[in-house]
C-alpha cells in the first residue's frame, strides 16, 4: 500500500509516521511538506522521516496530480494550523485549509484514492453551551482556523467519489511530546510555564471546556480511519475523536500540571471576560465505531511525557513563546529573513541563495 501524507514535518506527523510504519511494515509511506518547520526538532535523536520512503518537498497548494499515482490512501496534515496564524494569515489560511484541501480531495478521487482522511478540528463547535456536542449539533466557527475547517468538511461531503472513503475526524485539542513540539497548546504551554518559571497563568477564568486528545492518540485514529471500510460510518464520515473523559475545563488542566510538577503555583484570572472558544464534546461515535483504536494515553501520561521530554532538552526558557517552540514566531523569523512572503510562500531568491 502506498499512503501519502501531506504536512508530514509538522506536530502531528512524525507520530503518525511511526504509527503506520509499524501496523503497515510493508507500505510505501510518502511525505508531501513545505519544510517550514523541518528544522524544529524538540529531543529527537534521529530525524522522524528516517521511517518514510520517500519525502517530498513542495507548497500543498502546487500538489500536482503525479504525486497522487499509485497512493492508496491519503492522510492530509496539511495546514495553517492553529487560531493565532489563521487570524494573521486569514486569506492564506483559507487558501490552504480550505481552498486547496478540497482541491487535493479532487486530486484522490480523480487518480482512484480508496481513503481519504482528513484533519479537522472540534474547534468548529466554537462557543457551545449547554450539552457535549454531537456530529449532528450546528456548529458555530469563530475563528478563521474553524471556518476553513468546516469549509472543507462540506467540500469533501459534496465531492462526487463514490469509491474514495473519505473521514473527517473531528480532533479534539492536540497535546502531548513530539519530535517536534509545539508549546502553543493549552496543555502543553501549561507544563513549558511550570518548567520554565514554576508558575502557570490561566489568562481566562478557567472556566472554558477544552477536550483534548495526545498526538499519540490522534496517529491512531488515523491508522483506523486509512483502514474504515465504507459501511462502518458511510463513504463521507464526518467522527469527533478523542474520548468523553478528555473533556476538561482549562483551570483544571493547569492544576493537574502543578499536581505533576512540584512547586508550581496557579494564577487564575477570575475577573478576566468570557472566553469565546469553549465547549464540550461528545465522543460516543468514534467509540462505537473504532473500540480498537480508542485513546489509551491519559491526561497524567500526556504531562509527564511532555515534562520529561522537555527536562532532556535541558528546556528552561522562561521566554518560549518568542522562541521556535512557537508555530507563529517561526513564520516570522522566516519573513523577517526573506525567506517567506507573506502569502507563505518560499521566497525564490532566498531559497536559491540557501542551496
């Protein structure tokens, strides 16, 4: 089998690759990346795409129809990934995200993809009160980053692929240690605060529900959706994924890190105004349709695996968010150096400079 997974040298990816190169030890297993953030490598001693057999280099939105010969399945990755960027970048993020995500939905179909899946994001459900969110419920996208999600979920619901199997799964918020870390995560700024200067600030009143889900968990989800045969779900499956329990409100989630972490002190901001992302998710359909491949790695495992991988990096900058760690500000620097237009895009002259 031949997987292409799009967006490969981002948080998600390397997990991912050593999800399917041990349930698929015999696939061709493909990356497609623009190499932003290849270069930010948190505690790994060997580069992630060792796993892959091929690794390509190029924007998602010049993905020609050759990449797509032979490929069996489709894991697409590929993103302006998170609500800071989409907010910066909103024209771009709906090109990427959205515009080209259904575009390259069009490419599987056309050159016989069997599965397609697609990352999308709980986020869609915006601010939610009352009862956990069903697949069913109205979603209210507040940010950019939401929008383009929703967009290509209906763009792919619309596609004409009566033999492509396509899964949108609906992740819950992403947290836990990768070879390439992101601290622009609740869970995971959380912990980089308690290493860094022993003291997390809830900026919110702690209130908002954020479900979340390890990136370990999501690889999994993923490796179930590649092998989803079409009656278990439909041809279009649209699946909120990570467990019921994983619905936590964020001033929880910053003491369960001071439980973990000695000596941490918790400032919450009780006077600080609504928060406008919260909500709470059911999960009762991706654990009816995938009791195999259900999260296994718990709220305690995801921190301390984030506080041991970053305690090996020797990690103790007090400054991260203006550091690497940070999707957005690795974007500057790029911009800022001429390397990146403000249409991300590799500037041409800097990329011919750098070879």
């Amino acid at each position: 089998m031949r997987i292409l997974i799009t967006g490969n040298m981002g948080y998600v990816g390397p997990l991912v690759a050593r999800q399917l190169r041990q349930t698929h030890p015999d696939a061709t297993l493909v990356g497609y990346d623009s190499g932003f953030f290849a270069h930010c490598l948190t505690g790994a001693e060997v580069l992630p795409e060792r796993l892959f057999d091929e690794q390509l280099f190029g924007d998602v939105r010049d993905l020609g129809p050759e990449v797509m010969r032979g490929v069996e399945a489709v894991v697409h990755l590929a993103a302006v990934s998170n609500d800071p960027m989409g907010d910066r970048f909103a024209r771009v993020t709906a090109e990427i995200n959205y515009e080209t995500s259904a575009r390259v939905g069009r490419l599987a179909r056309d050159a016989g993809v069997r599965a397609f899946v697609f990352a999308s994001s709980c986020s869609v459900y915006g601010v939610a009160d009352g009862p956990a969110r069903r697949e069913t419920d109205p979603v209210n996208p507040v940010t950019a980053y939401a929008k383009s999600k929703i967009a290509t979920e209906q763009a792919l619901a619309e596609l004409d692929a009566p033999d492509m199997t396509i899964t949108a799964l609906r992740f819950a918020t992403a947290c836990g240690m990768s070879d390439r870390l992101r601290l622009d995560l609740v869970l995971n700024d959380f912990v980089a605060c308690a290493l860094a200067s022993r003291r997390i600030t809830v900026l919110s009143d702690g209130t908002p529900w954020r479900p979340l889900i390890d990136v370990r968990d999501m690889a999994r989800a993923i490796d179930w959706a590649i092998g989803r045969a079409p009656e278990d779900g439909g041809r279009m499956l649209v699946v909120n994924t990570s467990t019921d329990s994983a619905n936590y409100q964020v001033r929880d989630l910053a003491l369960a890190v001071a439980e973990t972490v000695p000596g941490v002190a918790v400032d919450i901001n009780t006077a600080a105004p609504a928060d406008s992302r919260s909500y709470k998710v059911d999960f009762s359909l991706f654990a009816s349709l995938a009791p195999r491949h259900q999260p296994q790695v718990s709220l305690g495992s995801s921190i301390a695996m984030l506080k041991s991988g970053l305690e090996s990096m020797n990690f103790h900058d007090a400054e991260f968010r203006a550091s690497q760690l940070i999707r957005l500000r690795v974007l500057d620097r790029h911009m800022t150096e001429g390397r990146l237009g403000a249409d991300l895009r590799w500037a041409r002259q800097a990329a011919a400079a750098a070879a």
